[in-house]
C-alpha cells in the first residue's frame, strides 16, 4: 500500500507530537538543574576543588556567606567566591591551622569584609602563616572566637553547631589534626558533617555526640585517611553521600583503600576533588541535589 497525503498528515502529526514531548522532557531536566541553583530558598554548598586540601564555601537561603577552611592559595578561593558573586562573608571557620587549610584565609580576611572568625586556637608554635592569620584578624578588627564542643552559631536559617574539640590535644604528632574543629551544618532537616582532618584522640571524643552525628553528607576527613574514618563512625552519621577533597595521584595515597571500602560497604555514595572537580549542592532544606563540576 503507497503513501497517500492522509497517511503523510498522520505521519508528520506523530513526528511533531513525540517533538514536542521530547521537548518538554528536556526542558524539566534542565529546569530542574537550573532551578534550585538560581531560586530564593536554597542553601547551596560547593567543596571545591583545591588539590591537597579543603576548602567550602557555603551560601545560605539568605545569601548569608560561610567558608570553611581556605585551602592553600588565596587565588584559587577568591576566582570561587567571586564566580558566585560573593561580596562579604558573614562566617569564616579555621579547622585547624595546617596550610592546606588555613593557606587562603590568611589574605581572604585581609582582603574581603568578613564578619567573624571562628578556630580552634591550636597553639601552632613558629607558624608564620597562622600569626599573618591572626595579626591579619586584628587588624581589620573582625569578631573572633575560639569554640569548643557545645558551640552553637546561627548565620540566618543556617545552624552551625560545633561538635570537635572537646579541648586542645597534646602530645603526639597528629595533635592539630586531633584539635580540629568539626561541624554540623543544619538547614531544616538537612545536614553537613565537616570533619576537618580529625583522628584519633579527637574522633574518640567526636563519638560521644553520637546523638548528634548523623547527616546526609559527610565531608570525609583528613583526606580520606583511613583513622579519619572508622567504621563506627560512618554507623554514627549514616551519610548518603561522601565527599573526599584530595589530589590527585598524592604521595601519601590519600583517600586510603580502607576508607573507600568502608563507604562502599555502607553504601554511601563517594564523590572526589581529585577526580570530579568542585562538588556542587543545593537543598531545600528537605531534599538535595548533588552533582560534580565536570558533570
Ligand atoms: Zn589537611
């Protein structure tokens, strides 16, 4: 049987309907991609990528600014901050003064208007670095506190409670590491654990806020060290996703097999600096999305 011109209208009608289905199709994909990142009412997160070292800047439903850690230049924090259109800052928390951490804060509380500044005090003795930190501090006369474990600070809708240190630890070579500062950031019913690069002594401690541990998202600590990560801790904070911030192909071979295992065997999802760029968040407070840069 040929063609005849009812058969081409029906014909041209079905191709012209699946178009426009599929038309609609990609544009709910993208809407929901676009959406959440531009609307009112989103707390959005991005750990970027900043090769050996943390570093997050965090932006409130309120367009509220918090960064926590800076990783080791100033440049790569400052190209971050003012892509996503950052003027000041209202929170800025130090884990713990190692360079990989503290390295772009040093100028960032020069150079931007930043509100206020919280860390652990670690008495890092002979670090340059860390007395420009606090003589930077000073200067530009920014609020600044120490904060222990019991901590609490609202920066608008957003919580941060400080659940590491329990007090300043001494006398072994992970001491700084042991001292971080560790937070959960809460919007609603959605939660951050920010580890810092915590171990040992410290993570013994953190476990007895086992009540307040658990979150969807766990910023893995110490660069996916394995002590940073025992077993028992991932049953504490029953994440669903992980976010390791590493370098690549690092001399030390960080994040450890032990701990990528760990995850895999709790089924968290596993997301890496080294290996997708900057990891990218947004909630409503309820639900989140999360997707890595070189999506
Ligand atoms: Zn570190």
């Amino acid at each position: 049987m040929g063609l005849n011109s009812d058969h081409i209208k029906k014909y041209g009608k079905t191709v012209a309907s699946i178009a426009v289905i599929l038309f609609l199709i990609l544009s709910l994909v993208l809407i929901s991609k676009i959406i959440p990142l531009t609307s009112r009412g989103s707390l959005r997160v991005s750990f970027l990528n900043v090769g050996w070292g943390d570093s997050a800047i965090i932006i409130t439903p309120e367009n509220k600014v918090i960064v926590v850690d800076g990783g080791n230049n100033y440049n790569n924090l400052a190209k971050n901050l003012k892509a996503r259109g950052v003027k000041e800052i209202d929170l800025v928390i130090l884990s713990h003064p190692h360079k990989d951490h503290l390295g772009g804060l040093v100028e960032l509380v020069d150079r931007y208007p930043v509100k206020k500044v919280v860390e652990p005090a670690f008495p890092f003795k002979g670090s340059e670095l860390y007395t420009e930190f606090l003589k930077n501090i000073r200067k530009n006369d920014i609020k600044y506190q120490i904060v222990r474990d019991g901590d609490r600070l609202n920066v608008g809708d957003v919580k941060v409670d400080i659940l590491a240190p329990e007090k300043i630890y001494k006398g072994s070579g992970t001491d700084a590491n042991n001292s971080s500062i560790v937070t959960k950031i809460r919007y609603k019913d959605f939660d951050i654990l920010m580890t810092g690069d915590i171990q040992g002594a410290g993570i013994k401690d953190l476990k007895d806020n086992r009540d307040e541990l658990p979150a969807e998202i766990i910023k893995i600590s110490h660069h996916g060290e394995e002590s940073g990560t025992p077993k028992e801790l991932l049953i504490y904070v029953d994440p669903k996703e992980a976010i390791i911030s590493t370098a690549p192909n690092n001399s030390l071979g960080f994040p450890e097999k032990a701990v990528l295992d760990r995850l895999k065997d709790s089924s968290v999802r596993i997301w890496r600096t080294d290996f997708q760029a900057d990891i990218e968040l947004v909630s409503d407070g309820k639900t989140y999305e999360i997707w890595p840069e070189s999506f």
